[in-house]
C-alpha cells in the first residue's frame, strides 16, 4: 500500500483531512464566542476527520465499493446522526 500526499491541483486531488480540519475550524469561527471551547474545537476538528477513517479499511482488503469501503456506511446520515450524540 502506498501512501501519496497529492499537493498539486489536477484531475485526480481530492480533499485530505487536513482541509477537512481547516475548514471545521474556519466554520466553528462563525460560532458564539462562548461556545468556542476546547472541546468545541477538538469535537469539530474530529468529526470533520473520522468520516475518512474509512480507507483504513483499504489495508484489511475492503474494498472501495463494499459498504464498509471509502464513502460507504462512516459517509451516511445515519453515521452523522449516531455520532452527534457523542458530544453530550
């Protein structure tokens, strides 16, 4: 399995976590100020993240169109549903 950082604008760049993170926190800004705790953030960050924990899968041979695949079951409503909770 090889990993590739793709910093390059072209037909094959997708979003990596990192813009996934960045955009959480660009988000959270438009937030009440007293909201914006340290748990706001870290809850934030992770949950704009975790969805793509899914290609993990890739290395125990799931592949990409299997419902436990990348853009599969952690990419539904009812993943974001479940996980909402978390946060109480």
């Amino acid at each position: 399995m090889v990993w590739k950082s793709k910093l390059h604008v072209g037909e094959n760049t997708m979003a990596s976590w990192l813009t996934h993170a960045f955009l959480a926190g660009a988000l959270g800004t438009d937030q009440p100020f007293h909201i914006r705790t340290t748990r706001f953030w870290v809850f934030s960050i992770f949950c704009s993240i975790v969805p793509d924990a899914d290609v993990l899968g890739y290395a125990w041979g799931i592949e990409y169109s299997h419902v436990l695949g990348h853009r599969g079951l952690m990419h539904s409503l009812c993943f974001a549903f479940g996980l909402g909770p978390v946060k109480k």
